[in-house]
C-alpha cells in the first residue's frame, strides 16, 4: 500500500464525518476531500469513479450512511442504495486505485440476546432494515475489496449533529422528569474517539488487515445510566430522570437489548487504550456547555 497523502471523506456533515473535519486540520500532511450527499451522491457509481479518477485517492473514509432507524423499515430501498450498493461502489473505487477503504458499520447487525457481547466473528442476525442493509454493506464491502477495514461501532454522539446526549441536555433543561429506556445495554461512542482512531490506522505501519474490527468507549451501561450521567454532569437537578422499560416507548423498529461490542481485536491491533465513556461524555458535554 502506497503512502496515504489524498483523503476521500463521505458524510462529512454528520458526527462523525464532522469530528473528522476537526482532525484534519491537525493533519497538514493530508490532503482531505469532504463530501455529503447534498454536493455529491455515493449511490452514483459513475459518479464515484469518475471522483476517484480525478483524485487519485489514497484512502476513502466512509461515514455516511442511512441512520434513520424507524423510517428505514419504510424506506428500505433507499436503506439499502445508501448503507449497501454505495459501500459496494467506494470499496471497488478503492480496489480499482490501492487505496484503503475504511467503512463504518454498526452494533444493529446483531440480534442483541447475548448479554456477554459480541466478538467481531460471532454470527450477525439483524432485528431491523437499517441492520439488514448495514450488514449487506459490510458484505459488499469484504467481497468487493479484501483489504476493506469495517469499524463496526455503537451507540454514536458527538458535540456535532443530533444525539441522545444532546436531546437529553435539552429535554433535561425544558422539563420536570423524563422517562428512559433501562433495558437496552451497551457502550456508548464519543464520535470525536471514533475520528482519532480511524486517523491513527490511517498512519500505522504495516497497514492494519482487512476485516471487521469493533470500537466504542470502554464500559457498559443502560440508556437510563447515561442519561443519569448526562443529569449529573450538566447539573440539571430540577429535572428527575425516571427508568422506564422499551415495551413503554414502542417503535416501529426492533432494537437490540445488549449492545456490547468487544474491541480485543482493535486494541491488540493498535496498541491503544480506549477511553471509558464517562470520561468522553465529560468532554464532549464541555464542549456544548
């Protein structure tokens, strides 16, 4: 693989495509190329050569992706046009000129039963069409091209976009209680982590192997305890947070009860400890602050 120098990034408007905007400004021996589905459809497969014949691209970083979870059990083929067949089209693109794709896929691939959680071989067995057409996007993405890495990550937030942290800071300053979800358990993941670990396989030497590999922030919780985290931090004590069950809040989409991803393969890998969640959360809530 050659030296990485010219940096394709998808979805560079969402979390974690944004929290990689930030990083890149540190990286001056980068060149970064930004692009979200308003300037530029990853779904166009001659629309994706003919960007890469242009840039020459040493590296794709791939985080868009459809993430309406409910909506997607309407909109499955749009689901599927950008969490699949695009996925397909960047790791061929990069097949096509050596470069290292890097996809993002998610914890939904998983039927959630195992409370012990998931290794990065354990079987997939999605609840829902947003898991179904992430897991079809990992497969693409390992056929299509090998030396694909998928991060597969939970749990998302970030100072950027819309998330659990910053719905639960907004509700927590508007109302008296609120009612949360206390059996789905998992880890939370800090997207500005996430960013940092994607721009360090982007550096080490030799090149990470293609597969799936998990990260999320270290420690596992319930929704309800992260939003008791969330009360806590930003010191909203006029508001009381209040367990609830899932069966409460129904939903169109299934979700799974145990989230938990097991990051052995990322840390060996890498070298690297992962940051506790508590700590993150600490850090992003700062930046809201």
């Amino acid at each position: 693989m050659k030296n990485i120098k010219n940096i394709l990034v998808t979805g560079a408007n969402g979390q974690l495509g944004n929290e990689c905007r930030v990083l890149a400004d540190a990286h001056p021996e980068y060149h970064f190329v930004f692009v979200d589905r308003e300037d530029f459809s990853i779904a166009d497969k001659s629309a994706v050569d003919a960007l890469f014949g242009i840039h020459q691209f040493d590296a794709c970083i791939n985080c868009a992706a459809y993430t309406a979870v409910d909506l997607a059990e309407k909109e499955k083929e749009t689901a599927y046009q950008t969490n699949a067949e695009a996925v397909g089209y960047l790791a061929n693109a990069c097949k096509q000129h050596n470069a290292l794709f890097i996809h993002i896929s998610t914890d939904y691939v998983f039927d959630g039963s195992n409370p012990d959680g998931y290794d990065v071989d354990d079987a997939t067995a999605p609840l829902n069409v947003y898991g179904e057409s992430k897991l079809a996007g990992e497969i693409l993405a390992l056929e299509k091209n090998t030396d694909s890495i998928v991060i597969r990550t939970a749990w998302v937030y970030s100072s950027f976009g819309n998330n659990f942290v910053k719905t639960m800071m907004r509700l927590m300053k508007e109302r008296e209680s609120i009612g949360v979800v206390d059996d789905q358990i998992g880890s939370p993941t800090y997207a500005a982590d996430l960013a940092k670990t994607i721009f360090t396989i982007l550096s080490v030497e030799p090149k990470l192997p293609g597969g799936i590999y998990h990260y999320s922030n270290e420690g596992v919780i319930s929704w309800y305890d992260f939003a008791l985290a969330i009360n806590e931090i930003g010191g909203y004590a006029s508001c009381k947070v209040n367990p609830i069950p899932s069966s409460a809040y129904p939903v169109p989409a299934k979700r799974p009860q145990y989230s938990i991803l097991k990051k052995d393969k990322i840390k060996a890998a890498l070298g690297k400890p992962i940051p506790h969640w508590r700590d993150s959360l600490e850090k992003c809530m700062q930046l809201l602050h």
